[in-house]
C-alpha cells in the first residue's frame, strides 16, 4: 500500500521516529491508525447511547410524562438566577 503524506506528516513522523518513541514510520502510522480506530469505536458508543437517551425520552412522551416547554424554561431561568 502506498500512502502520499502532507510534508507536515512526514515531519511529524521522522520527528517522532528521531526522539526514539517509535522504531520506525511504519510504527508511528500504525499507532495513529489504532487510535482513530478506537476514536471511531467510542463515537460509535456514544451514538447508540444517544440515540437510547432519545428513544427512552420519546416513550415517556408517549406515556404523558413531558413536561410543558414554559415550565421547563422557567425552571431552567431559576436555576440560572441562583
């Protein structure tokens, strides 16, 4: 696989080989492809859970549990006030 990096990346990447953090290129690219990994992993996480906060907060509007929207603004400008 050939991959074309910005001369900034490059740089990055022999600076980062130079310090002796890494062995090689090959080390940094792979451990940069890790992390985005487990970024991509933890947004995917974090979107389900949103989307159950949305769906729980959808039935309970179905079952009458909603508040009116001038009493929850009303209540937010308290708690600001305080």
């Amino acid at each position: 696989m050939n991959v074309s990096l910005t001369r900034e990346l490059e740089e990055y990447i022999a600076r980062k080989v130079r310090m002796g953090l890494y062995k090689s290129a090959s080390e940094v690219v792979r451990e940069a492809l890790r992390l985005l990994h487990q970024r991509d992993r933890a947004n995917e996480v974090s979107l389900a859970e949103l989307h159950r906060d949305i769906q729980t907060g959808l039935d309970q509007l179905d079952r009458g549990e909603g508040l009116a929207g001038d009493r929850v603004l009303e209540e937010i400008r308290g708690r600001a006030r305080r």
